[in-house]
C-alpha cells in the first residue's frame, strides 16, 4: 500500500508540528502531549515512568507480537552554571558537536516564576505581541520564541506567510504570542572572538567550556531572574521545506519516525495488532526503549530512524554512507546492532516488487533504540528502517520529502509481511 496524497498531507503536518516542539532527553512533556492527543480514541495508551508512551493498536490478531518503535528526544542542551556577567554555562544533551554550536541562536526554558516583559523575554516579542491570544492548536505544546511567520515552508500561500494557521498543532506551541507562566528566554551562543585567540589557539578545536549563553543579562543577579541550573536549551530554527521538496529543520532525528507511526494509528493502516513505542532518552544511551521493551516483550521489531547521510561535498564512495533521493535506509550492522538478516532481506525484496526506494549503508557507525530492543528479554528479531538526513545533530537537518515516503510506505509493507512471510 503506497501513501495516497491524503495521507501525505498527513504526515507532513504532523512532521513540521513535531519539529516545532522542544523536547531534548528527559524534557519529552510537550511531544507526548502532542502525540497522546493525536492518537486520541485511535490506540490504547499507557505512559511508563520514564515517560514512554506505549500505544496498543488494535486490528487482526497475529501469532507474534511486533512492536515499532521512534524516539520523542531530540538533541539539546542543559545549563550547568550561571556566571558573574550573567552569561550561562552548559553542555550538551546527546552528540552534539561543539562547532555546530557558536553563534547559533538559541531558546533557553523559562523561570516560571518570571512575569517581566524586558529584555530577557523570548527574541522578538514585545509587549504587544505578549499580550495577542492565539487560536492556533499548537500553541500549547512548542517552546519556540521564532514567529508563526519564519516557520511556514518556503512556497505556501500568503496566508500562510503571513502567519495565519487553522493547524492542528499550532496550540502546542509555547511561542511569542501569547503569555505564558514558563516562557523561553532567547540567547546566543558566544565564544571568544578570533581575534583575541592565539595562533596556537585557533588551530585548538572548539570545547564546550569555551562557548556560552549571552541571554542579555547584566549579571548573575539579573539572569538568575529567567533561568535556572538544570533548564534545557534548544536550538533555534524555523521549518523550512523547498520547491522540489527538500525539508530543513532541527529535530527530524526522531520526529520523523514519531510522526510515520502516528500517521499509521491515525489513518489506521496496520493490518495487524501493532503496539507503537514512542520512547525516551535515546540520545543519551537508549533508556527510554530498553523499559519499553521490557514491558511490551515483542518477538519483533522495527525501530525507524533518521540517519547520517553524507553525501556532500569532499564525500566520496563508501564514506557517503547513505544518500537523499534513493530511498529508504535498511541497515545491516551498526555499532550496537547486528540485524535480522531475514527482515533484512525480506525489505529489499518488498521494496523491489513495490517499487519503493530502498538503500543501505555503506559504513558500519552509530547506533539506535534497535541496540537496546535486541537484547531485551528472551531476545527479539529487529530491523531499522531509517531516513537518510544529512547534518544530523545540528539545527538545519536536511531530508528529502520522497525517502520520508519510502519509509513510511516500507514499514506499513513489513508490518504485513512479518506477520505472513516470516
């Protein structure tokens, strides 16, 4: 069964409101809440303690139990210390570079406490812009201080551009438009200017000791008004998709399989019983799935993903790795996971006859939520479906809008399959 254009619709809307929310490892709140409500009536939910949710969808019955599996996390950062001049220490949630991080603007989570309107709110907003009240359904959920207007696609209608919306998600949105008790602090991530660094020191890659949060605080008093040791900090972004249909975004790595799965319980498309794992603290060792495994004990699985694809320039043979525009990712091996060779070649046997974009790996690196499921229990039969995505980690993720299909198309395929041909 290939995506009908309704269903695309779908799960492009759900994709960019996904994206839009923050919610770094241990901080996931506001995407279950997202995601609880869009399954609404359409799965049996229960939240474990580490914030899972665990999703039964009820269809045919089947012999074996098959559980899919994507991560709510996204890559962030956590404030360590708060310094004299104001400026914020931090570190990093999960592997992100330190040279993707200088000069890149960022939202720091709210003080709940703070009320003022000064200098410290979210960039941009005034005053005014405080005071406007939105209907938009996903204001509730996004902790974003970026404009409704920067984070429409690149080609939508002037109503969209000018920031109008009857979206689905937008009141998931904390964003600058309306006042909220815990509200974003907008800031920068500085580092000493080259100029004053040595010639010994410029050739020093960059750390994170050297780098900082400048929130525009006059001092340690003044920040300690907004922000906390312990709040979160997100890259700042907009949503961007292109003309011939190339996404730019933070956090396609995991919402992208988040949103093929709660897609498929909204449009019900499993064929078969199907228990749907959104889980947690992936980026930071695969926490999240190791208790959900544990308590679903499936006798398969399939984990989608977003992966490293490096075809870009400098890039050449088998260090591409994977490449936008031909399809989905099956691995074989990674660093956690050896792989079911018979769901392995199952895949590409399918993809084949449906004529669905499908590609491997060519580097054995990195690692998912299959290195945690595997192992689990008596030990259960995965598979990792993944889209190629390249500059993963950083705040300007780029998929391609065809490979997201394919993958979608491959894991409603292999939900059937594995319960008929294996």
């Amino acid at each position: 069964m290939l995506m009908s254009s309704e269903t695309k619709t779908l799960f492009m809307e759900i994709l960019h409101d996904l994206c839009e929310i923050n919610g770094t490892s241990g901080r996931e709140e506001k995407v279950r809440e997202y995601i609880l409500d869009r399954i609404g009536d359409k799965a049996s939910c229960t939240v474990n303690p580490l914030g899972c949710v665990i999703a039964e969808y009820k269809a045919k019955p089947a012999d074996r139990k098959l559980m899919i599996s994507a991560h709510m996390d996204e890559v962030g950062f956590i404030i360590t210390y708060i310094n004299d001049d104001g400026t914020l220490s931090f570190d990093c949630v999960g592997g992100v570079s330190p040279d993707a991080c200088a000069g890149r603007q960022v939202t720091v989570d709210g003080n709940p406490s703070v009320r003022d309107t000064d200098k410290c709110c979210p960039v941009g907003t005034s005053d005014k812009a405080l005071d406007v009240e939105s209907d938009r359904a996903a204001d509730r959920y996004v902790s974003s201080n970026v404009s409704t207007k920067s984070l429409r696609p690149v080609g939508n209608d002037e109503k969209a551009q000018n920031g109008e919306s009857d979206r689905a998600a937008d009141r998931y949105v904390s964003s600058n438009v309306s006042a909220k008790p815990l509200r974003p602090v907008g800031g920068g991530i500085g580092t000493r200017p080259i100029h004053n660094l040595s010639a010994d020191e410029r050739k020093t890659p960059v750390r994170f000791r050297d780098l900082y949060i400048d929130i525009g605080a006059k001092d340690r008093e003044e920040a300690e008004r907004y922000v906390s040791i312990g709040d979160s900090a997100y890259f700042l972004t907009g949503w961007n998709v292109s003309r011939d249909g190339y996404i730019r975004s933070k956090a396609i790595d995991d919402r992208i399989g988040c949103a093929v799965m709660l897609t498929m319980i909204i449009m019900g498309l499993p064929e078969y019983d199907t228990t749907f794992t959104f889980v947690t603290q992936e980026e930071v060792g695969l926490r999240g799935s190791r208790t959900a495994a544990f308590t679903v004990q499936p006798d398969m699985a399939i984990v989608i993903e977003a992966t490293t694809a490096a075809d870009i320039p400098l890039s050449e043979g088998a260090q591409r790795c994977c490449e936008l525009g031909k399809g989905a990712v099956v691995s074989y091996m990674d660093r956690s996971t050896l792989y079911d060779r018979q769901m392995y070649d199952l895949s590409r046997r399918i993809a084949a006859e449906k004529g669905i974009g499908w590609q491997t790996k060519t580097v054995v690196a990195g690692g998912n939520d299959s290195g945690a499921i595997h192992i689990s229990g008596k030990g259960v039969r995965t598979m990792a479906i993944s889209v190629p995505c390249r500059y993963l980690h950083t705040p300007s993720s780029v998929a391609y809008g065809k490979d997201m299909f394919d993958v979608f198309d491959l894991v409603c395929e292999m939900e059937r399959a594995l319960r008929e041909e294996i």
